[in-house]
C-alpha cells in the first residue's frame, strides 16, 4: 500500500516536532455518467370518421311521382351516399327510381360523390429524452434495469484521532457553507440499486461514484497549523467502484469496499514547529495518492433507500496518528439507469 506524508500526518509531525510521519491514505474516481433518457413512441394516428352522411330526404308524395329528394351530404371522412329516394306514386312503392302508380317512373337522384375518408395525422413522437436524465415512468427497457440515487454527504466526518498529547486530534464534519476550521464538504455518492417493481429494491447494490472535499485546518499560528486541502474520488470502473447486496434495509459491502480511491491536493503547515518537524513553513505541498483500498462498514438506511448512515471505521493509521471517517447520507435525486454488463 502505498505511503506519503498526508495531512493528517503533517499535524502530528509538526506540533510534536516528529520528523517522517507517514499514514495511508486513500483515493476515488470518476462519477458515472448520466444515463440517458428513453425516447417517447410515436403518437398514434387518428381514426377516419365513421362513413355514412346524414339521411337522405324522402321525396313526396304525388300522383305523378315527385323528383327524388336529394341526397344529405356525407360527414367528413364518409363514403358516397345512396341515391336519394324515389318519389312514391299514389300506390307505388318508393325506392330508387321507384315507379308511381299512374305516372312513370321517376328518376332517381343522383348519387351525392362520398367524401375521402382521410385518416387524422400522425401524432407528433414524444419528447426528448432527458439530458443524462431517465425515462420519467421509471426504469429504462432494458434486460437489467436499476436505479441510481445520489446523496448528499452533509454530516460525514473525517476525524483526526491519536496525535501525539491529542494536539492535532480534530473532529470534522461536512457542514454547510464548509468554510470553518473543522467543517468539510461537500461530498456526493451515487449508489445502484436493482429495480423491483419500478423502485430499488433488494439485490446487488453498488457504489458508482463517491467525492468528498476534505478541506480544514488543525493547530494554532503561533506553534504550528497545518491546512489540508485534498479531495478523495472513488474510482470507478463499469461496475462501480465497490459493490454489496442490499437486503431492504442495509448494504453490506464485499471486500474491501472501495477497491480504489485516489486521494489529491495540498497539505501547508505555517508556524514556528514546522521547520523543527522538517516542513517547509507556508509552502504548499502536493499530495496525488492512488489505488488505495477502503474498507466499508454496512449502510443503514431509512425511509426505503433515501438515507442512510455509515459507523466510523478507520481511514488510515501510522505511529503518530489515524484517521477515521463515517458517512450521513440524503437522497437529492434519483435516475433510472441499466445494470454493467
């Protein structure tokens, strides 16, 4: 495992003046991309107005055989009307072209000429897909469907713990604006979960993406202080960047939990003390640490899958010091998306 002078370590070995302190640290990677959107189907064309026109009007009654009635014009869409009705002779039987009793035969009507029956246009297709976004009536058409649910990591700590005298042990928590000494953030993790029904449910489970900005300072001026600024990614390849089994209620991660987390920034100490620890005093120093493993105690969730919290479990440790982090976790959004193959 791989072993550099953290910023954990730089508290321990500039306020006791210790030289050569190292500690494992820890790294992380890419966030998975958004997952696209799932088109809209076609509208479905509209249906031809039902053929047949309005009644044709009968023709009157008269010895001689009135004129046929003409024919009702046909509805919108409907085939051609019958021939209009021949008039009825006093004794005659009506009908087209019927003959009257003492006259002749009477025409009849012309045929009224059938409106095209025009079937309605094609309906408009649908919208268009969401940008990384999900189809919004749930997971996506495909052979695996999943969930991927992103948190926000407001009230996760990174502890310093067993410097030497306590001096550089430091409690800090991601807290909004993220701007005082022991305050840390923001962070996000994405987790996958397996589609049940139409919402994560029980099965594989993994970690797609995980960033946490650790950015505070420990000690005072006037001995030594020393300000970390270094941002841990998770890296992740196609199937996350550590994977579990979420039984409805918990996930319980394989081992080692996150395979891989790159860990990079700046660590500067500023005082008196750093010199005597072998510091250069008020000059940044780059840290870039990758391929460190995690270990990763179960998540608790509640309220289904929309938070969960993580117990400490420890982060780093050498002769001067450890680091410890524990994970709060809310749910911001959620987008379908579809299982690594």
């Amino acid at each position: 495992m791989q072993r550099f002078i953290s910023a954990w370590g730089l508290v321990a070995c500039s306020i006791a003046a210790v030289v050569g302190c190292g500690s494992n640290n820890s790294p992380g990677g890419e966030g998975s991309g958004g997952v696209t959107g799932v088109s809209g189907s076609n509208g479905s064309g509209g249906l031809p107005v039902a053929n047949g026109g309005a009644t044709p009007l009968a023709g009157g009654s008269s010895n001689a055989g009135n004129s046929p009635g003409a024919g009702g014009s046909p509805g919108a869409g409907g085939s051609s009307m019958m021939n209009g009705a021949g008039g009825a002779g006093t004794a005659g039987v009506p009908g087209n072209g019927g003959v009257s009793a003492s006259g002749g035969a009477s025409s009849g009507g012309g045929p009224t000429t059938g409106g095209a029956a025009n079937g309605g246009s094609t309906g408009t297709g649908g919208g268009s897909p969401g940008n990384g976004g999900s189809a919004g009536g749930g997971a996506p058409n495909c052979a695996k469907p999943t969930w991927d649910v992103t948190y926000n990591l407001d009230g996760s700590q990174f502890n310093v713990k067993d410097t030497p005298l306590g001096a550089g042990d430091q409690t800090n928590t991601a807290t909004p604006p993220y701007t005082a000494a022991n305050e840390i953030g923001p962070g996000t993790m994405v987790i996958r979960f397996t589609d049940v029904s139409g919402s994560p449910g029980s099965g594989p489970a993994m970690i797609m993406s995980y960033t946490m900005n650790d950015e505070f300072t420990v000690g005072t001026a006037d001995t030594a202080q020393v300000h970390t600024d270094i941002t841990e990614d998770a890296i992740a390849g196609a199937c996350g960047a550590a994977t579990g089994t979420y039984s409805g209620s918990s996930i319980t991660w394989n081992s080692p939990g996150f395979t891989k987390l790159r860990s990079h920034g700046t660590t500067t100490c500023m005082g008196t003390l750093c010199s005597l620890g072998g510091l250069p005093n008020g000059t940044p120093q780059t840290q870039d640490d990758m391929g460190i493993t995690q270990a990763l105690n179960p998540f608790m969730f509640s309220n289904g899958v929309s938070n969960f919290t993580m117990a400490e479990v420890q982060h780093s440790k050498d002769s001067k010091s450890s680091t410890w982090i524990s994970f709060v976790g809310k749910e911001t959004m959620r987008v379908a998306s579809c299982a690594c193959q």
